[in-house]
C-alpha cells in the first residue's frame, strides 16, 4: 500500500522537492524563541480577572485592595483604555466599533461571557498577581444568559447588546435582536428546480463549539518605552494584524507599535486575534516596566476564541440519475459575544462543491453568551459541508447510487457558476474525486463491521498584501526577509520559490520572519494564502535581484543590458559564449560594481485558486458501547502544486485529524447557566496519536493559472470533509444517520435505542 | 457595457432584475449608475464611502483589492459577494 502520492503535471528544480526546514534544528532542539522565552530586565507578570457569570451587568469595581497589596504595581480596568474618555458624538460612526474592540480587551459596562475580561493588574511576579487578583471586588447583576444559537435567535431570547440590529444586506432591522447579519443568495429558480426533481430530501444538522486546540497558549510581553515606543513581543499569526488591534484600540498611530512576532505553537486560525497584547501594553505604560502574560489552558478554552456552533438546514432535489436540480440551505451560526461568526463563508462555501443549476442560500450571524468565536481552519467551510455531504449520502443510498460517481457526476469544474455568482477558472475536484476513486483504500474490500464513508470539501483560499525583501551577500547567499509568520513550514515554501526563481540552491536562501519595522504590511498567515501570496511576492523580489545582476553585468562588461540573459543562475552574453557569471561568481563582483543588491516586492495578488479534498474513511463502532474507531484514513487534495510535498502532507494530515476529533469526541459542555464544564485537555479529548490510523495522502496537482508554479495553498481544503465522511461511515457501519456533532457514544447508543436496534 | 449581478436582497429595489448593463470605467461609477436606475442601492452597498466591511465585489472572477477605485473592463462581470477571510 503507498500511504503517500503526489501525482504531479510538472517538475522543478527546488520547488516539489523536499529540503530540510531552516527552523527545524532550533525548535527540535527547544533553542527556537517562543513567546514566554521572552524575558526582559524588570518584567513584570499580569493576570486577569475574568466574569465568572456569562452574562451580567457590571455595577462596580473596587480595585483599592488590590492595588494596595505589597509587589502590585499597577491595575487598570476599562476605565483605562480610550474608549472610556471618548463621547458617542466624538466617535461618529466609530463609535460601535471601537466599544466592542474594547470591551473585548476589557468589558466596560456588561460581561458577555464566561472568562470575559474584567480588569487586570501587574506584580513582580505571577504568584503576587494571582494572590492579588483576589482582591478586586465586582459587583455583578447576573442576567439570564443565552448560549444556542437557535434559542439566541428568538425574538424573547435575552438581548446580548440591547442596540443590535439586523443587517440584512445593509438593511437596518427595526428592533434590538441578536442576530447581527443576514445575506442570502440565489441562483436560477429554486421552485422550477425542485419541481423537475425525482427525489427532494430535507433535514436538519447540528455542530458544537469546537476549540483548535493550539498547544502553546496565549502570551505577550509589552514594553512601552518612555519615548513613547510600544513593543510587543508576541505569538501570533499576524503580527500586523496585532500592530493595527492594539493601535486601534489605544487610539495611537500604527507606527508607534512595533510587533515582534515570536515562533508560534500553533494557530490553526485562533491565533489572529489580539487577547492580551493591549492589556499588556496599557499596564506597562502605568508602570514604566515589560509587562508580561500567560493564559492557562482554562483561559484559553473560556476567552479565547473557539469555532462557532451552528444550525443548518439543507434540501436537495435530484433526478433519477443523481443529476441535482435544485439545492437550499440555511445556516445560523454563533459569534459569541461580537459579531464576526463565519455564517457567510458557509454560505459561500455549501454547495461549491457542485454544479447546479438552481440554488438559494441563506446565513445568519447570531451573538450569544460565548467567547466571541474566531477562525478555525477553512472557517464556516466544514459545518456547511457536514450538513450538505450528509444528505448527499442519504440519497446516495436513496437512489443506490456511489456517491463519488454521484459526485463526480455533479461536480463543479472550470465554468461552474456558483450560487453566489462567481464563475470557477481550472479547479480540481473532478481529478481529485477520480483519484479517490482509483485509490487502492476506495476498492478495498470491507470486512464485516467496518463502515466506509466519503465526502468532498471546499475552500476559496486568499491572497491579500505580502511583502519581502531579499538581499544578496557577496557570498552568493541570498537573505530573505518576510512578514509572514511561520506555522506550517513556510520558511521553507518561500524560500523554495525564490531559489526557483534565481536558479540557485535552496540552501543558498536564507529566510527569516522579521518583526513590523522591518518589512512592509503582510496580513496574516491564514486563509492558505501565505505559500501563493507570500510566494508571490518572493517571485517578484527575485525578478528584481535578476534584473540589478543582469543591470551589474552589464556594468563589468561594458555592453547594454538588453545584450544579457538570465538563464537558470547563470547571467551571460546573448552572442558571447565567454562572458557568463554564475550567480556567486557575480555576487563577487558586488562590493566593486556599486554595492549590494536588495531586490523587493510588496503583492496585494488575485488569482487565488480554490482547493478541494476528498476524504475516505473506514470505521468500526462497538455495538455495546458506541465507540467509533477510524480504522482507515485517505485524504486526496489538490494542492496546485505542492511547493515542499512533506510540508502538504502535513496540512492534509493536520487537517484530517482535527476534523477527526470534530467529528467524534469535541464540544463545548455548558451547564444550565451557561458556563463551560471542560476547560482543560483532560475532559475537552482531543484526539491522540494513539487513536488515530496513519493519514494516508494523496497531492493531486492541478496548476493554479494564477501562480507562475501553480501554487494553491492548502492549509484549509483538509478539515472540511472529515466529519461528513465520518458520519456517512458511521451510517454504513451502524445504519444509524447522524445529523449533530459530535457523534459521541452516547448519540450513536441513542439513536441506537430509537431505531430499535440496540 | 459591465454585467453587474444585482445580489438577491437588493433585487426588491430592482423590480426583481437579476443583472444589469451599466456604462463604467470603475466600482465607484458601478455604484452610481446603479443608484441613478435604483435609489436607494447605494446605501445598501456602502458604508461611508467605502464598500460595507461584511461584501467584497469581484470583478471578472477576482476581489477587487482597491474597492471603489477598482476598474472595470467594457464587459466585466461585477458581483457584490461575501468578504472571505480565512483561519490557516
């Protein structure tokens, strides 16, 4: 059995190779710098107080022990951030904005969740901080708290911001309501479309809140310089992302703060938003000292920002034939406290996995007592399709039809206009449902007990701006300089496409992520951007290294530049064979012929080209205690091109494992007042090596149009379809259907019970 | 003359049209020529001056990176489309 194929278009030199990563002897040798290593003279520890009730008004707040305990230096509560001095009328159309970004670091009039930040205070050390944060009084009037989406919604659930109103596409409701956006789309027409079906199935679908479950937690060390220099030393996805929070919210200008992004344990999207990066700063302006914090494990879970729960509705009309002639669904999904859930993404993303002619959908963006929810992987993506590839199963077995030939008979490919309205360039779900289906795991035979299921995932994948800035020594060394913070072994990625483009070795590009004073705006490491964007910005820089080498040639050999070619490395003489330099024979020649060459490219590129993934599994479920075992894993992606194959195989194999534990054993547990009950590793089980297969992949290559190396991105596409293809696995092997997440023992025993099964 | 797909929400300010012809050079005058045949469509799809944060307009397939100032082709396909960001 091969357990890992890349089955590629075209071949390069450096890129679809698979080199070493720079960073790897530093972080497998524990040297790599994360944020808690950063300890400077005089730090002082922070720690926060948070809301122990998930909905409450605040009615005061004594600080005055607090700050009178022996080794506290400073507290500060909203109070202390702008938005407390800043009137209604001042703000404008600011104003509400602002009051969430704020409250968010530190709530001013009401706790909206559990674990919401209250106030905070600076010590000499962590023990003083904790000892000390017991002594601040908050007086509360706990209000009745809403944490389902569906029950938030309701026009008598409790209000979460008494002043938000629907927006329905720039349509201002009428009344206070907790859903803070409504967008819908439609294609074609849905009646004619379901008229014409043979089958129409419809059904409801459930997912819980899920946490990403990064390893290392939330920290930040901030300096406020007497001259008035803020610096923070942070983990994060995007530093610029954390340079433009924090600014916005301390109300100074961007390039007061610089952001030194410190090696990240992890982000899988939780790791864009800033937590504690303005507290920081804020009690370091108070004290004139570093001021440092650390989340635990329960403050991760409770404030920090998990993926949305939602509820989804989906109907499908088919023909006979399995050709689809109508789809709708509706999606609701919780933001937490602030608006932001994913809800319109899901919508983007439901049915892009097929090409139909009639199609409606509709997403709601609801606030609710919960932490406010951040990215997650391929956001909204993976609850859109464990709705819409669930009822694809069910009438795949409707109509005795295999679903990936049902797929493939659907599929979208270049052409396809979806719901939305955008129309797909070359895509590759077609060859990745073909290779599923040609894969040794789909014509396996299975054994009694096992149940086999598949499913199809979508993501659009992004560009947005990257920067880079690329030096070349007089050895010959190329230093590469980015904005990009590195998760998942982009180093590596853009180094690789550099040296591609400069026909030099990849060991001859030095890359480092730099902090915001150094490099130009790059937004985040998200969205599967950073290997296309910042790999195109990489490219770009190289192009102009090229250029000045050819214009220093030109310079040696006393002839018009037009006169010189740059071949694979090698700047020669287009009609003399006798002049040609190597790169490093000319890099050489720098420090006489002017200097050294920086080549630099910032990118704001479109052209980004959708991912797709299809998963197989199989498992087994004990008839006595619902246990679900994934006992084969086949995760099939097209990656455009896979810049550093081992680098995509993990994200594919990331990806599926995350979807994995999603499927079967991840929630959030609140209890009748709407508290969260698992806030530790031990009862949030997250799935282990120990209970997993080995991830079988395979790349599938089709070019990207808009990448000179058909580069995708592919971070995203690998969580989308594992819980779908877990679920219709479960249903093969059990008969029972699951429509909630996760599909616990418990359900699978259930739903047992109330077939009659069991 | 550029295609722009009216989203389903705003086809009630439209008499139900799904797609129109305007005559522009770039969104900024999309817009306009849209409120002249539609009063009232701008306010939808704008926020002071700038294109409301939660809609991104695509142009012949791609996000228009410079919003109102982007241009659009003498046959564009122009779409008012969910913003996407992303979480990896």
């Amino acid at each position: 059995m091969i357990s890992n194929q890349v089955l590629s278009e075209v071949e390069f030199n450096v890129v679809g190779k698979r080199p070493l990563r720079p960073d790897g002897v530093d972080k497998v040798t524990g040297r790599a710098q994360y944020g808690d290593d950063t300890n400077l003279t005089g730090t002082l520890r922070a720690k926060v107080l948070r809301s122990p009730h998930p909905h409450a008004r605040i009615k005061s707040i004594d600080t005055s022990k607090a700050e009178a305990f022996p080794g506290v230096r400073a507290v500060v509560t909203a109070k202390d951030l702008p938005f407390a001095s800043l009137s209604k009328d001042e703000l404008g159309g600011e104003y509400t904005a602002l009051k969430y970004a704020s409250d968010h670091m530190l709530a001013s009039d009401k706790a909206l969740f559990k674990g919401h930040p209250i106030a905070a205070l600076a010590a000499v050390n962590a023990h003083v901080a904790e000892s000390a944060l017991a002594l601040i009084q908050v007086e509360y009037e706990v209000l009745k708290p809403v944490v389902d989406v569906r029950e938030a919604m309701k026009d008598d659930a409790p209000l979460i911001h008494e002043d938000l109103r629907t927006n329905d596409m720039g349509e201002t409701g009428d009344k206070p309501s907790n859903i803070a956006t409504h967008m819908s789309y439609s294609t074609g027409d849905i009646d004619k479309g379901f008229a014409e079906a043979d089958l129409v199935m419809e059904n409801e679908y459930t997912t819980a809140t899920v946490h990403q479950g990064y390893i290392e937690p939330h920290n930040t060390t901030a300096f406020w310089n007497s001259d008035g220099q803020l610096n923070i030393w942070t983990s994060t996805q995007g530093s610029f992302q954390v340079r433009g929070t924090v600014a916005g919210v301390l109300r100074i200008p961007v390039s007061q703060v610089k952001v030194i992004p410190m090696e990240i344990g992890g982000g899988f999207g939780g790791k864009i938003t800033a937590y504690l990066d303005a507290i920081c700063a804020v009690l370091s302006k108070k004290t004139g000292a570093p001021v440092k914090a650390l989340m635990t494990r329960t403050e991760v879970f409770e404030a920090s920002g998990p993926a949305p729960a939602s509820w989804m509705r989906v109907k499908i009309g088919v023909k006979n034939n399995g050709k689809m002639t109508a789809v709708e669904a509706e999606i609701a999904m919780d933001a937490g406290a602030y608006p932001g859930s994913p809800a319109m993404q899901a919508i983007v993303c439901a049915f892009a996995c097929y090409d139909v002619e009639n199609g409606k959908v509709d997403g709601y963006d609801v606030v609710d007592n919960k932490p406010k929810t951040a990215a997650y992987r391929a956001p909204g993506s993976p609850q859109a399709a464990f709705a819409v590839e669930s009822l694809i199963d069910e009438i795949c077995g409707e109509l005795k039809m295999d679903p990936i030939d049902f797929r493939l008979l659907n599929a979208a490919k270049e052409g396809t206009r979806r719901i939305e309205g955008l129309v797909a360039r070359r895509i590759g779900l077609v060859e990745c449902l073909e290779a599923a289906r040609d894969h040794d795991h789909y014509k396996a035979k299975l054994d009694e007990g096992i149940g086999r299921g598949v499913a199809c995932g979508y993501w659009p994948n992004r560009g947005f701006q990257s920067s880079v800035v690329m030096t070349v020594n007089y050895d010959g060394v190329v230093s590469l300089i980015m904005g990009s913070v590195d998760i998942g072994g982009t180093r590596a990625s853009i180094a690789q496409q550099a040296a591609e483009t400069l026909g030099i070795a990849y060991e001859d590009v030095k890359p480092t992520v730099v902090d915001t004073d150094s490099i130009g705006y790059t937004f985040i490491t998200g969205g599967s951007r950073t290997a296309f964007a910042t790999g195109l910005a990489a490219i770009n820089a190289a192009e102009d290294v090229k250029s000045q080498m050819v214009s220093r040639a030109a310079k040696i050999w006393d002839t018009d530049e037009d006169d010189i070619e740059y071949v694979a490395g090698i700047v020669q003489h287009k009609s003399d064979e006798e002049l040609k330099f190597t790169f490093k024979d000319l890099a050489r020649q720098l420090a006489t012929t002017g200097g050294s060459i920086s080549g630099r490219a910032s990118v704001d590129p479109t052209g980004e080209g959708n991912g797709y993934a299809v998963h197989i599994v199989d498992v087994t479920v004990d008839p006595d205690t619902g246990k679900t075992d994934v006992t084969r894993f086949t995760a099939v992606q097209d990656a455009g091109k896979a810049v550093h194959p081992s680098y995509v195989e993990g994200q594919m194999q990331g990806g599926a494992v995350q979807g994995i534990g999603w499927a079967l054993n991840e929630e959030y547990f609140f209890d009748d007042s709407g508290k969260m009950m698992n806030p530790t590793f031990l009862d949030y089980r997250m799935p282990t090596s120990l209970d997993l297969p080995m991830i079988d992949t395979v790349i599938v290559e089709v070019a990207n149009p808009g990448h000179p190396y058909g580069v995708r991105g592919v971070g995203e596409a690998s969580i989308v379809p594992p819980m779908a293809a877990i679920g219709n696995a479960v249903h093969a092997a059990t008969g029972h259907r699951m429509r909630s997440l996760p599909i616990t023992p418990g359900r699978i025993l259930e739903a047992g019970w109330e077939n009659g099964r069991s | 003359m550029a295609k722009i797909f009216i989203p389903t929400m705003l086809q009630s300010l439209t008499a139900g049209a799904k797609q129109v012809d305007v005559e522009a050079r770039n969104v900024r005058q999309v817009i306009e020529q849209l409120e002249v045949l539609y009063p009232g469509i701008k306010d939808r799809l704008v926020e002071d001056g700038q294109i409301r944060p939660n809609l991104a307009i695509a142009i012949d397939g791609d996000i228009a990176i410079m919003g109102m100032l982007e241009k659009v082709g003498e046959n564009s396909e122009v779409h008012f489309v969910p913003a996407i960001g992303g979480g990896r």
